[in-house]
C-alpha cells in the first residue's frame, strides 16, 4: 500500500490549489479515503472524508476544499479556495489507520 501526494505550493492568501493523492496496493474504488494535514507545532489533523458516494469535511474547511475522485486513475484530489494562512500545512492521503504516511506535501499560505 502506497501513498503519493502532490500539488502543493507557495499561495497567496485566497489562491487556490489542487492537490493530488496517487495510490496503490489496494482496490481504490471501493475504500474510504481521506485528507490529513499537519501544520508547523501542531498534532496532524483528519480534514476531509470520502466513503462511496458521501463525503465529510472538518468545520474550518466547509466550502472552501472539495474532495473528489478518479478511481480509473486510483487518484483522490482535494481542489482547495479561499486559502488563508491558518491552512499552512503539510497535506497527506491515507486509507485507513493501519497505513504507513506517504512524503506529503507542502501548501504554504503566505503573501
């Protein structure tokens, strides 16, 4: 079981970002998958959810990041808007909790 995330960057305040989520080793069509983030001096926090056709968001990301799906490419993406610097963060993927963490990658909000 693989991770590999990617699409980060250096955005201005209320930029906009796509991240990428390439996995592997496992039936991705049919497992939950979601989007992990962990800012500087902080604990790594769950941000977003995506089971079948429901998805889950935490309350400080709510209608700025949309999680979505290509399960031909194994893929999960997270399109993210009105970034502010509180969403500063390495952004990881993962499965479920028994999963080894990819690299991430890195979004920094900053002008």
């Amino acid at each position: 079981v693989q991770f590999v995330e990617s699409g980060g960057g250096l955005v201005q305040p209320g930029g906009s970002l796509r991240l990428s989520c390439a996995a592997s080793g496992f039936t991705f069509s049919s497992a939950p998958m979601s989007w992990y983030r962990q800012a500087p001096g902080k604990e790594r926090e769950l941000v977003a959810t995506s089971y079948g056709s429901s998805t889950w968001y935490i309350d400080s990301v709510k209608g700025r990041f949309t999680i979505t799906r290509a399960n031909a490419k194994n893929t999960m993406y997270l399109y993210m808007r009105d970034l502010n610097p509180e969403d500063t963060a390495v952004y990881y993927c993962r499965r479920r909790t028994t999963d080894s963490w990819g690299q991430g990658t890195q979004v920094t909000v900053s002008s």
